[in-house]
C-alpha cells in the first residue's frame, strides 16, 4: 500500500468518526440532555504552578490546546511535503498552488460581498476559505478507482496548501494585543529548539518539553496558542542519525504516533464541542443573514469557482497540465469537494465570533450546511463522470 493510499484510508476512517461526533452533538445540544452537554464544555479546567495560571473552560483547552496538536501534525506534513514529497519540485506545486489561491481569494470575496459593510460580521470573512481534508479525502476513498490516483494527490497537495494558507491567515489577522515578555519566551524557546535540531538532539521528549513552553508563553502572548504547534513542527528534524550512524526521522514517527489520536481524539472532540448547534435558535429568517449567506456561499460557490477557475485559467494558459488520466468534469467534482470547509471552518469561526450566540448559531449552522451540501454535490458529480475504460485503468 503506498503513502497516499494508506493516508486516505485512515482519513475516510476519520471523516466517518467526524460525521457520527458532529450527528451526537446536534443530538445532544436539541435534546433534554442539552443542559449537561453544556455543562461539559463548560467544565472549568485550571492549571497553577507558582505565577504561571491557566484557567479556560473545557471546550477552550479543546480549541486552544488539542488543536495545537492538530496545527503540530499539519506542519509535520506541510514539512515533509515540501522538502521530499508531493510539494518538494515546481512542477508539482504550481497546480494545487495556484488551485489553492482561486480557492481562499474567491470564498473570501463571496463572503465579503455579503457583509462589506458591517464591521463585527467582517471579521469572519476567512470562515470559507478552509477545506477539511478529512472529509474530503473520506469522500474520494468512496469512489474508488473512479477517481484518478493523480486527483487525490491534487487534492491532497492543494488541502495542504490550504491549511498553510489559514496557518498565515490565523497569525494575521486573529492575534490580539500582544505581550512583549511572552512573545520573548516564545522566541527563546523557539531558539532552544532550532539550536537542539542543529545540535542533532533525537530524543522526542526533548523537543515535546520545549514545546510546551513554547505552546504556553505562545497561549499568554496574543497570538492563538496552536501556531505554536506550527512553530514546533518546523523545527523537529526531518532526518537525523542515531549513534550507530543510521538515518531515521524523528518528524516522520512523530507524525505516525500522532495521526490515529488526531484522526479519531483530537478532531471528534473538537467537532463534539463546536458542532453542537441549538436549532431551536435558529429560525430560516436568520439563515438569509448576510454572515450565513456569505459563509454558504463562500464555501459551496466561491471554493468551487475559485479551485476550477484557477485550474482551468492555468491549464489552458499551459502554466500547468490537467492530472493524469482526469476528465474535466472530475476535476470539477474534486473542486466541488473543497467547499468541505468543517473542522477548519468551524476553527476559524471559534476565533472570528467569540460569542457564540452572536448570530444565533446561523453561521456554524451555514458551515454544517454548507459543508454536506458540497460534499453530497462533489461525490455525485465524480460518480457519474464520464471517463473511458483506458482512464478508469490506473493504479
């Protein structure tokens, strides 16, 4: 079984255990058993020790703490990618690239469209520009070799690309004021890390312990705690030598350890927390909100046109060629299935809308919605492509 092969099998998985976390919450949050579903993600969980106090209800430390492990096997892959894998030469970057532009510009613009002209609502506008790519990558594994091999590299490639695009967008523009002692700490701890990578350190606990200071002074600092999984990530050596001499990667068998407990812990918690949407306070006159709208339409229109736009502008300007044994239409269908924004939109949603009756649970209602229907529409759309028997034999 090859690398992608076996990464798509454990992301179906994972997409299946997402579907069944996210169906439990709305269950749970519309039920009489909504009130002790609040009561857990209220939970209030403290850590003191000496002057350093942390205090965040539980569906906090989810957010902020869980997710950093995510953000950390994310830039494990983005590093991997880029250095030895589907991203390490031009050409096989320029299409998932320019894909990946066309599919956080144009969602954005949808967005904006919709509320350009109220301030607070604005600050959602990066919600539909992510993908999840658990979800996405689930639904190709159950098309089978209907889909072309080369389009689920395309989408894993352009999902990456993706998330380093919300990394950069996170760092941007959903950082408060900052704390100059902290950013310090954070600095430093990312020095001592770099420093140990160069030195050749191979111990895993080391860099795990460096990088919890670095995940709290990154928490006290303004900037949203799960960059520092990001940071950590750059900076655990890809290849290192053990004392007999033999080449092993720390990155690569961090990356193993931590894929079943993201794909089946990390992400359903989170999903359990942030999906639990009271549809009792949701009424269809504030789903025509300009926020709602502007996610739905974002995510289902503006990621479809932005990644098919972007990829047929490059192909026919031959910056880029069509994948390997791939039709038109299925590339629209892998396009469609971008607009799976869930976790990721969900993520930046928790961030843009502190309050999470802002708008009356419509806007996280409009990613679920949104979500299932891109999902639904893309998996139609690739099984009942058009291909030839010559394209449909492929490894």
């Amino acid at each position: 079984m090859t690398f992608i092969e076996e990464f798509i099998k454990r992301e179906s998985s994972a997409g299946i255990t997402l579907i069944f976390v996210t169906l439990l919450a709305l269950l749970l949050k519309n039920s009489p058993l909504s009130e002790i579903y609040n009561i857990f993600l209220h939970t209030p969980v403290e850590i003191r020790f000496g002057a350093l106090h942390i205090d965040k209800p539980l569906y906090l430390w989810i957010n902020d703490g869980l997710m950093a492990i995510f953000f950390l096997l994310i830039g494990l892959e983005v590093k991997r990618e880029i250095i030895e894998g589907h991203l390490s030469k031009i050409s096989q970057v320029v299409l998932p690239g320019i894909a990946a532009v066309g599919g956080m510009v144009v969602p954005a613009l949808f967005y904006i469209y919709f509320n350009e002209d109220q301030p607070i609502a604005m600050q959602g506008w990066a919600i539909p520009t992510a993908t999840d790519i658990a979800f996405a990558l689930g639904i190709l594994s159950l098309l089978g070799k209907r889909v072309p091999a080369s389009l689920k590299v395309f989408l894993l490639a352009l999902a990456i690309l993706d998330d380093l695009g919300a990394i950069i967008i996170i760092a941007l523009f959903y950082t408060v004021e900052l704390s100059t002692l902290s950013i310090s700490i954070a600095l430093l701890a990312i020095a001592t890390l770099i420093f140990m990578n160069h030195r050749g350190v191979v111990k895993k606990a080391a860099y795990f312990i460096v990088g919890v200071v670095l995940w709290v002074s990154v928490l006290k600092s303004g900037v949203h705690a799960t960059l520092a999984g990001v940071a950590l990530a750059f900076t655990i050596p890809l290849k290192s030598r053990d004392k007999e001499g033999n080449e092993f990667s720390i990155s690569k068998s961090i990356e193993e350890d931590l894929h079943f407990w993201v794909a089946f812990f990390v992400l359903p918690m989170f999903a359990f927390v942030n999906a639990g949407v009271d549809l009792r306070q949701v009424s269809f006159e504030s789903m025509l909100g300009p926020v709602p709208l502007g996610i739905m339409a974002g995510l289902f229109l503006g990621k479809q046109i932005g990644v098919f736009g972007f990829s047929f502008i490059a192909i026919k300007l031959k910056l880029a060629s069509l994948p390997a044994h791939a039709n038109w239409l299925q590339l629209y269908g892998v396009s469609v299935l971008t607009g799976i924004g869930f976790t990721m939109s969900l993520f930046v949603d928790s961030l843009a809308f502190k309050d999470d009756a802002l708008y009356e649970y419509a806007d996280r209602l409009a990613i679920l919605c949104a979500s299932f229907l891109s999902g639904i529409v893309g998996y139609l759309i690739l099984r009942f492509s058009n291909s030839s028997d010559k394209e449909m034999r492929y490894e």
